[in-house]
C-alpha cells in the first residue's frame, strides 16, 4: 500500500509542478528546460578569448634542462614578457575544458620571444571564477645565440592558474557575458623553469 501511495504522491508533484515550471508566477514569462551555469548562464557552448599579459620567467642557472644548455659563465637565463593569447573554451556544466596559443616578447632580460600552443581543463567556480590546469609544448628564443644550429628551445609546458571577475565591481558572469576577467597563472617548462604572468581576459 505505501508503495502505492508514493507513486501517486509523485504523479500528483509531477502534474501540480509542470504548470509552474512552464510560466512565472510574477512575469508569466516562459521557462527555459536548459542546463545553467552557477552564474545563471548557458552550461554548455563554445567562448572564443584574447588575453594580454605580463610576467617573468627565469630558468635554472645550474641545469641544462628544458633542451637549453648552460650559459658559459653560469648567469641566469630570464627576462619580462608581455604576452597575448587567443583561444576558445568549451563549457561542460560546473567544469570546462579549452585550447589556446600564445606569443609572448621580452622587453628585458636575455629572452627574445616565447610562443606556444597548451589544452586547458578545470573548474567553474562560483558565479564569476574559473580554477584550471594547463599542459602543452612551448619554444623559447634567447638573444644571446648559445648554440651553433639554432636558438630555438621546445619542450613541455605545464601550468596551474585561476580567473575571476567578480559581479560586484561590474565585470559580469562567467560565459558569454563574462566581459574580463583577472588571470593569474604560473607555468613551468619540465620543471626546469619558473613564469609567473598575471593579466586580463575577454570573452565575447
């Protein structure tokens, strides 16, 4: 019998809450059934985005890693970069997963340029933020020619970094109307290597 009761109790939810789903009770508008992000925006799509960052990287003065030899005089190879990025991310309900390329030019230091291309996957956090990891392949080019052959270095990136833009001081949501939002990320080239870069991202 109890058995019975709660499959009628059910049917009864279902048939009172149907009518209430489909219009507002202030509005009288017409409910979406579509999956939402915690910021109220769509769960699933596809965000191009541009960046533009700053940052440092240094790489290790004692070791030859990362395919780079060592200096002859044993001096830190690192520089200050000012970099732009373009890519897209594809949301997948609270998570995300994206792709995206990067240029970036040393305005001091003994690095000439770095440009790359990485995969991105990680977490939408809260209304505005996102917490992701990164891995991909990067090349570095030095100003001081170290090697007979060529000057350009490839290797393993991987990286770790977060993005917000809060609603309060008007950079919108996390999607499509996200606006910009603050990146702050750290990436390492086989561990060889250390690049702190904080910057701004577009969505559109």
């Amino acid at each position: 019998m109890r058995k019975y009761l709660l499959t009628a109790a059910m049917a009864a939810c279902t048939v009172f809450a149907a009518p209430a789903m489909a219009q507002s009770s202030d509005t009288g508008a017409t409910a979406t059934s579509e999956p939402a992000a915690p910021d109220g925006s769509d769960a699933f799509g596809f965000e191009p985005y541009v960046a533009i960052m700053g940052g440092y990287a240094s790489f290790d003065r004692n070791l030859g890693g990362s395919g780079i030899p060592n200096r002859a005089n044993g001096a830190r190879r690192d520089g200050v970069l000012i970099e732009g990025i373009v890519g897209a991310n594809v949301p997948l309900g609270a998570f995300f997963v994206g792709v995206e390329g990067n240029v970036a030019k040393g305005v001091d230091g003994n690095i000439d340029w770095q440009y790359g291309v990485a995969g991105r996957a990680g977490l939408r956090a809260g209304e505005t933020g996102m917490i992701y990891a990164k891995a991909g392949y990067e090349w570095v080019n030095f100003t001081d020619g170290a090697v007979t052959g060529g000057n350009d270095y490839g290797d393993e990136v991987y990286g770790l970094g977060v993005e917000v833009g809060p609603r309060e001081i008007g950079l919108g949501g996390l999607t499509g109307e996200s606006g910009a939002r603050l990146r702050l990320e750290v990436t390492t080239r086989d561990f060889d290597s250390v690049r702190p870069m904080a910057g701004v991202v577009f969505h559109f």
